[in-house]
C-alpha cells in the first residue's frame, strides 16, 4: 500500500519541530524514506511541500536541508499571529457551528479545571487544542491551514514557558469562547487580539540569532519519536 506524501510530510514536519533534525542538517531521501518505511517517491513529494512551508531549504551540493531561519524571521512569525488569531476568532463568531462550541466550552471546562487544581502538564495541549478548534470554528479552509502552519512553525522556533496564572489565562480563553458563542464578532477579536498579545512574552527563542552572538535566549514582545509509516501513522 502507497503511504501517502501529506502523511510522510506530517511525520517529517513533526520530527522537524521536536528537534529529531537539527537546524541545517541534511534530509536525505534515502535516509528518510528508510526511517519512515516508504518509498522514495512520497519523501520527495513531502520535501517540496515543507520547503514551500518554510521548513526545508535547497542548497547547492547539499540538496535538501532543515531549514534556518533567524530571529528577525521569527519574530515576524509572532507578529503574524497576532493578526491572524483575532480575525479566526471574528470569523468564528459567524460561521461556528453547535458542535464547535460544544467543544470549545468542553476544552475550557477542562483547562480552567486543571489550572485550578495545579495539574497544568496538560494545559499546553489543550491549549493547542482550544486554538486549533477555535480556528476551524472559522469556516475558512484557507485560514485553518495558515493558522495551523503558523502554529508548527512557533512550536519549532520557541519554546513557550507555562503561563504565570494560568486560571486567568483560561478565563480568557472562556470569555473569547463566550463572545463567539454570542455572535459577537468585534468582541471575540478584541479578546483574542489581547490573548495573543499577553502570551508573545512567554515565547523564548531556542536558538541565538542575529545580534544574539553569545546565546544567550531572546524574549521577543509585541523527542525523538520513532515512526513507522506502514502501521498506520497519520
């Protein structure tokens, strides 16, 4: 059975931002293909949907490699999403549907549990999926995707320190959902432009960047994990 390219790209994206691969380290077809049980065919497809990403870069005699971006790349990733997320959320208060909010209030339930109770290993996940859920609510195919993107691309370039309170930080995440839930569209982007502008002061650079010599981590404002493709990783 032919593995499908978008599910090798996924595996190769994700080894991408666990750092499996290093930044500017080579990704051979062959290698890769042998990690992932596939072929070559779907590797290669896969390779030229994450250099269209911005995840892989072509050099001259090196052929494909892990992309390296530098800091001022991304912190413009930052600034992206703080344009992006609210206009998900406006969209959302539009076009979601009762399955949407169903879910949105359980994850809000759910975290705002956990942050009170002190179990906060979970919270980065389900952060994760509150925002993904809030960006399909959207109805935008074309926007989902360039959230999610967006997202893996932050996930790979920071690392993200756990919020300072986090029963305030899902209290915002209930009252975005609340707006949208009412049909409010101003309401749920001011909210959520707020959100993400609170949250890029928790985001640290894990690699030094231009002007950042000595690596030392960078504030910015304004695990190996073995696959094998033919069991049916998607």
């Amino acid at each position: 059975m032919r593995i499908p390219a978008h599910t090798v790209c996924t595996a190769i994206r994700d080894d991408i931002v666990a750092g499996v691969f290093g930044r500017g380290s080579r990704l051979t077809e062959e290698v890769l293909a042998r990690r992932y049980g596939v072929s070559r065919v779907p590797v290669r497809e896969a390779l030229r949907t994450l250099e269209a990403e911005g995840f892989v870069s072509t050099r001259r005699h090196a052929g494909a490699c892990v992309a390296e971006p530098t800091a001022q790349e991304a912190a413009d990733l930052l600034e992206v999403r703080l344009l992006l997320e609210p206009l998900g959320a406006a969209r959302a208060a539009q076009r979601r549907t009762e399955a949407h909010l169903k879910v949105l209030r359980g994850l809000v339930r759910l975290g705002q549990e956990r942050a009170r109770t002190g179990h906060s290993d979970d919270l980065r996940s389900l952060g994760g999926w509150f925002h993904e859920t809030l960006a399909q609510a959207s109805g935008s195919a074309g926007l989902t995707a360039l959230l999610t993107q967006l997202r893996h691309k932050i996930a790979w370039m920071y690392a993200v320190e756990p919020a300072a309170r986090p029963v305030e930080h899902w209290a915002e995440h209930g009252a975005i959902v609340d707006a949208v839930a009412r049909g409010d569209a101003e309401r749920a982007r001011s909210l959520t432009a707020q959100h993400a502008e609170r949250s890029t002061a928790d985001h640290r650079l894990r690699f030094p960047g231009d002007g950042d010599r000595a690596g030392r981590v960078i504030a910015v404002r304004s695990s190996q994990h073995s696959v094998n493709m033919a069991r049916g990783r998607n």
